[in-house]
C-alpha cells in the first residue's frame, strides 16, 4: 500500500474513532516513545561506569533500544497522533 493511502486510511480511522480510544493510543505512543529514549539513554550512560567490566553487554542492549526508536520513527502514528 502506497505511503499516502495508508496514511489518508490511518487518519481515518482515528476520525472515526472513539475520542477516549484515541486518547489512550496516543498517550500510549508517546509514553512508549519516551520509555524508550529513556531507557537508551539509562544503558547508554549506565555502561560507561561497568561496560568495561561486563563486556560493553549494556551498550549492545542500548543499541537495541536505538533500534526500536528507528522503527518506531518509521511509524505515521507520531506523525497523525
């Protein structure tokens, strides 16, 4: 589906919505956006006092919060909500 049909589709569908339903999709986006960016950023800073005695294991996992972050950016909820 061609980005700007599953855009126009998915605005759609939050019009039609419930306003409670929309809601709480959006402050459970943006809570887990910030979850996220949170919890790399905590790895991130954590692993400069330890990484050198676990193996740098809290950077990778850091790396991995960055991941989801670059997914959920690729995401249009941030964009209509």
């Amino acid at each position: 589906m061609p980005a700007n049909d599953h855009e126009t589709k998915l605005r759609d569908a939050f019009q039609k919505m419930d306003p409670h339903q929309y809601q709480e999709i959006r402050d459970a986006y943006y809570k887990a956006v910030e979850g996220l960016q949170s919890l790399a950023q905590s790895l991130e800073f954590a692993d400069i006092g330890v990484g050198e005695t676990n193996d740098h294991v809290l950077i990778e996992e850091h790396l991995t919060a960055v991941e989801a972050i670059h997914v959920m950016n690729q995401s249009l909820l941030g964009k209509i909500l």
